[in-house]
C-alpha cells in the first residue's frame, strides 16, 4: 500500500489523484502558518493531504473549495518521508463538504 500511495503521489501529485478518483478537495490550513489542499476520502471524514502543510503548532481546518465554513480537522498520521498527513473531521461535517463540493 505504501508504495502504491508513493507512487501515486509522485507520479501524478495529489491533488490530480484526488481529482481522478472524483473524490472532493478542501483547503487545508494551519492557523499562522501553512495552507494547502486536501482530499476527503470517504463519508467517514478521512482526509489525506501533504505532511507539509500540517507542520504549524496552530489548529488544523478544512474549508471546502466555495465554501466560507472552516471545519476542525485532527491530525491522525504523518508520513514525512512520504510527505502525506491523514486528517480526520467529524462525520456530522462531512454532509457539509459533500454538499459543497
């Protein structure tokens, strides 16, 4: 599995994976820090996204793409090596995402 998501990621980046899976995208923020994009995985409210951009000591939100809503997000992993982070938000927000994105 590690190095089917490797190689993904390398070859096609994230973000494009994400987007050929038909999975949505969110904004990925760190508060004071870093943001970057995400990709909601299933209706659990599994998120992966770039390790980099989770590196912030500041609170975790997503915000889906033509939404103004910030959700909290835990960081759950972190994979440097790989540069992937697997957040998690609240199954009760995942309507909201699915709705918007």
């Amino acid at each position: 599995f590690q190095g089917l998501v490797r190689n993904a990621i390398l070859k096609r980046g994230l973000f494009r994976l994400g987007i050929e899976a038909g999975r949505t995208t969110v904004r990925v923020a760190v508060e004071g820090s870093s943001v970057g994009f995400g990709v909601v995985l299933d209706e659990s409210g599994w998120i992966v996204t770039s390790d980099r951009i989770v590196q912030g000591d500041g609170p975790v939100t997503v915000t889906p793409y033509g939404s103004e809503v910030a959700i909290e997000a835990k960081i759950v992993g972190r994979e440097g090596q790989l540069d992937v982070a697997l957040l998690k938000i609240d199954p009760a927000d995942i309507e909201l995402v699915a709705a918007i994105g």
